[in-house]
C-alpha cells in the first residue's frame, strides 16, 4: 500500500511511548511520574466552522495524539515541558498568578492551553464538589504528541484534554476515589461532556481562540469505530457505523506541512463575519434559521432574506456586506451537507447506493465551500485537494479551522500508492496519516 514509509506518520505503541514519557519524566524532574494519560486527535467528517452556530458536526477520534504524564506539587505552580522539536523551549513554569484568563497578559505559548485548563476545572468544581480542586495544587507535566501540531487535527484540543484528566487524576476528590485506569469506568458521558466543556472555556476564555466545542467533544467522547454526530445546538452525540465506508475505502489525513493558527485573528474574523450575518437575519444560533432537516432550498431562502435585509447597507457592524454573504452561505451549505451524511450513516436513508461516492462528493462540495465562501484554504490544500481527484479518490476536503493543516482523503486502497507518489512531488514535507475512527481521551 505505501510506496514510501517516510511520507506516513504512525500513531506509535501506547505502551512504548508511556514507557519512553514516565522514563524522560523521572530524568527531567528527579521524581516518578503519578500516572499517564492520553487524549486524541480528530478528524472532521463534515462540520467546520459552524459548532459555534449550533450546526451539526461529524468528526472523529484518531489513533494519533498526546500523551501527559504528571505528578502533583502543593505550592500551586506548574512546570511544563513538552518533548516536541517544535515547542520545545525547556521547563517552563507558570506561577498561580499566572494561571487564569485575568492573569497578566504575556505572549501566545503553549502552556496557556494547560493552564487555561487547570483554572477551568477549579471553575467546573464550584459546582460540581467532586471536581473541585486544592487551593495549593499544582503539578509536574511532560508531554509528547503522535500529531503533527498545527496540522488541523486538533493538537490543542488533545493537549487540553489529556492535560485536564492528569489534574482530575491528582487534584480532585473524583481522582482519589477513582485511581490509575478505575478513572476510565469511573468517568460518565455527562462527566466526559462537563469536562470537554471546561476545556472549550479554557480554549476561549485563556488561550482566546474561538472554539465552538467540536475538538473538545471529540477528543472526550469518542467511540471506536464511530464516527460521532455531534449536534451542537444541545451537544448530544449519537455514534454513526462507518463500516460501509471503511469496508471498501480508506480514510486517510494529509498534514500539508503547513501549520494553522486559531489565535492569530483569521479565524474569529470568520467567526465574526457570519455572527454579524445572523444578527442581521435575527438569530442567535444561526442553525436555527433551516428547519430540522433542511435543504438546499432552504438555503436558498435564507440568502434571500438576507440580502433583502442587508439592500439599503453599505456595511453590516463595520464588515463587508459581501464577506458576511460569504460566510453565511458557507455555513448554511455546511449545515444541510451535515445533515445529508447523518441520515445517510445513521440508515435513514435505507437503500441508498454507492455510499462512498455520495460522501466523497460531500467531501468535495465542503472543501470548495471552505475555498470560496468560508476563505480558509491555501494553495498547498487546494493542490492536494485537486491531485487527490485526479488520482482518483472519492472526494477530499480541507478540516479543521484552516489558513494551514490538513486534507481529508477517501480513496480506494488500489489508489494508495499513485496518490502517495503524487503528494510526494508537491512537497516533503507532507505527512499521511491513517484515520480509523479510535477512543476517546483515558488514563493509561
């Protein structure tokens, strides 16, 4: 199947990296690691930059992903250190003061995901006592990540994750009742949805990147070999069976090599643009403008009242009539292609013929829309997208929130080879990655 195992990034051995991360732990802090934990990446079927408006999301979770391990401290402070070349700058370590979204300002680092989550969870504690964490706790954190960061699989999202069950583990009453793996059975959906919750808080309210929630509940409340149909108007999860899919074609993630950055502003201006757009329409949850099970019609309608609404303005809240147009109808389009592949996957759609090719054309169908309305690919995507096709793959589309990252794929595995050869000669540094749908974040 491959023509060049470099291309391909491996999950790895669980096992051999907790070993390879508790043996670095001991050499860098003098002291044994309390435990390990492990959160995924994911991989977005359909359902980009519409969770924050309450739309409909398909992702799931990778074999890939980070990997934590952490003792506790009782001054309150946080020694950081990640073993990624990238990020790697030596332990860094965040004092109490520094820990919260009223903390000084300081500049973008990767520790604020790790911190914005510790504060989250002492918030989600004074509500709920089982969750609540010491004044004095702190902790000893090292981690090692299978995904390639900034490469639109939701490094950051398993980072939070992976970091929020360590201090649940070793700060909280919930952890002391429950240790080591006994966390895993412990932990309930309604448990794994408050904390994916607390971690978007953290994302938003630390770090300042407008997530809708999507990473988060992947990375919590995954299933094997599921693919999770996440409706974000309440956030209830129903699990879809790709089997169809996978039984005859594969899923596969291209990281383009160039990395993506939600922080930096693009992303919230997007975010912005279509929120000034259901403003104008009069909705709070743009998905509340279609119906339960819209159509391309539907759509159709929306435009319409909008653009009746917004005639007489030259601006809609000081941004352009035309961009807001733009991310409008991405979202409404993403919305009704969300809905199209949850009847398709959940058998409503009993009988339908050649699955794949009506996914693959979903795929196709969201990546021009992220093209040309959301505007958030770049010209590698677009490459690989466009050679994708050519090399006879079903459909491709870019994932995640974009301005970098990754594509994905589905391809037959006959196709394999001449797709790994083609994406050779755009460029070296892209990476492949098996998606195969895989568990949810746990204590190791």
């Amino acid at each position: 199947m491959r023509t060049t195992d470099a291309v391909w990034l491996a999950p790895g051995e669980p096992q051999e990296i907790q070993s390879d991360l508790v043996t670095r732990f001991q050499e860098e802090y003098g002291r044994a690691a309390s435990g390990t934990w492990f959160a995924p990446g994911r991989a977005n079927l359909n359902g980009e930059h519409i969770d924050f408006h309450a739309g409909r999301c398909l992702p799931m979770a990778l074999a890939h992903g980070t990997y934590v391990a952490a003792a506790p401290r009782t001054d309150g402070k946080l020694r950081l250190r990640t073993l990624d070349a990238s990020l790697d700058d030596g332990v860094t370590t965040v004092r109490p003061d520094q820990i919260g979204p009223d903390a000084p300002a300081e500049p973008a680092h990767w520790s604020h995901y790790v911190s914005g989550v510790l504060w989250a969870l002492r918030e989600l504690g004074r509500s709920q006592p089982e969750f609540a964490v010491d004044a004095d706790f702190g902790a000893d954190l090292l981690v090692v990540s299978t995904l390639p960061i900034g490469g639109g699989l939701s490094s950051s999202a398993a980072l939070e994750c992976a970091s929020i069950l360590a201090f649940l583990a070793l700060g909280t009453p919930f952890g002391q009742d429950n240790p080591l793996q006994d966390l895993n059975a412990a932990l309930t959906r309604q448990n794994r949805t408050d904390l994916a919750a607390a971690c978007v808080r953290a994302e938003v309210e630390v770090v300042g990147a407008g997530t809708g929630g999507l990473d988060q509940s992947a990375a919590m409340r995954a299933r094997p070999g599921k693919v999770l149909s996440l409706d974000c108007r309440d956030f209830s999860v129903t699990p879809l069976d790709i089997g169809c899919i996978q039984r005859g074609y594969r899923l596969i993630a291209v990281d383009t090599g160039e990395a993506h950055r939600l922080a930096d502003g693009q992303f919230g201006d997007r975010r912005a643009d279509a929120e000034a757009a259901a403003r104008l329409l009069g909705f709070d949850r743009l998905r509340d403008a279609l119906p339960e099970h819209p159509r391309k019609a539907d759509v159709s309608h929306v435009l319409e009242e909008f653009d009746r609404l917004a005639e007489q303005l030259e601006a809609l809240e000081g941004r352009s009539i035309e961009a807001c147009r733009r991310r409008l109808r991405h979202a409404l389009t993403e919305m009704v292609r969300s809905e199209k592949l949850h009847h398709l996957l959940s058998g409503e759609a009993y009988g339908v013929r050649h699955i794949a090719s009506t996914v693959g054309d979903i795929l196709t169908a969201a990546h021009m829309s992220m093209r040309d309305d959301a505007e958030v690919s770049f010209d590698v995507a677009d490459l690989v997208v466009e050679t994708a096709l050519a090399q006879g793959a079903e459909g491709a589309r870019l994932i995640g929130g974009g301005f970098g990252g990754s594509v994905l794929v589905l391809i037959s595995p006959a196709a394999i080879p001449k797709l790994t050869a083609a994406l050779e000669r755009i460029s070296r540094g892209i990476r492949l990655l098996d998606v195969a749908p895989s568990a949810a974040a746990h204590a190791l």
